[in-house]
C-alpha cells in the first residue's frame, strides 16, 4: 500500500492531468508544509502519522480563516477555505461520528476518574491517544467539557 505522501503526490499529478485548479491548489500547498516540516532543523523524513498531523494544522488554519471571513462579511472567501478542507480532509481517516466520540469521552471519564471540569487534562491526556487524528481537537474538547460539567 502506498504512503501517504505517494498517494498525495499521485493526486497532485493527476489534478495537474485534469486542470482542476483547487485541488492542485491545495495539494501543492500541502506538499510544501510537508517538505518544510521534513527539512526544518531536527526534522526527518516523515511517515503517515506526522503527514496526518501537518493536515490537522493546515484543517485548523483554513477553519480559523473561515471564522474569521464570515465576522468580516467576506462569505466567498469562507467558502474557498471550505472547499480547501473539503480536499484536505480526503487524507485523513475516516472521521468519528458524534456517537462514536461521545462514547469515547465516556469511557475516558470513567478510567480517569474524573469528578468534574478540573479534571479536563486528565481526561483529554486518556482520550487523545484513542482518537488519534479521527476527531479534530476542538471537537473532542468540546464534547469532554460537556461531559464533564454535567458531573460537577
């Protein structure tokens, strides 16, 4: 099976192939964080894992952007930086349904012990590993802030 970073660059090629401007757009721009991270000082080649984390950064970016263009009325620019995660979120897995990380939360709540919002560190530290770039990272505090104020 192909890496990553193969099957990105195979896309690149093929959006070249059929002129579709977005998408190479976005792959090209990702391929550049990528090889960026790879050459910074102390950095090394990167495998799957550290490539799906420089997609999480880039996902959190363009949803910054577009919070930040739909306050300054700017809805064409929001939806540009939609359609940009829209490509990016291809190269993630398949993201948890909101059942699905509930029920992780839960079950994260219970083995730490938690008792209530104070103990959100001790619950993110649980649940983080068990999610694993399937959830983005407000959503995942989001639902445990929930979960927890509901106990104290």
């Amino acid at each position: 099976m192909a890496t990553l970073k193969e099957r990105i660059a195979a896309d690149l090629k093929d959006a070249m192939r059929a002129k579709n401007e977005l998408t190479l757009s976005v792959l090209r721009m990702l391929k550049s964080a990528v090889t960026y991270k790879e050459v910074e000082p102390g950095g090394s080649a990167l495998d799957d894992d550290a490539v799906q984390k420089v997609i999480n950064t880039l996902i959190k970016q363009r949803r910054e952007s577009v919070d930040q263009f739909k306050a300054g009325g700017r809805p064409e620019l929001a939806e540009k930086e939609e359609q940009e995660i829209a490509v990016l979120q291809k190269y993630l897995p398949q993201q948890l349904s909101a059942e699905e990380l509930s029920a992780l939360v839960t079950a994260a709540i219970s083995e730490s012990g938690a008792q209530g919002p104070k103990d959100m560190g001790a619950v993110m530290k649980n649940v983080n590993p068990k999610i694993q770039g399937r959830a983005e990272g407000r959503a995942v505090s989001d639902e445990v802030k929930a979960q927890l104020s509901k106990l104290s």
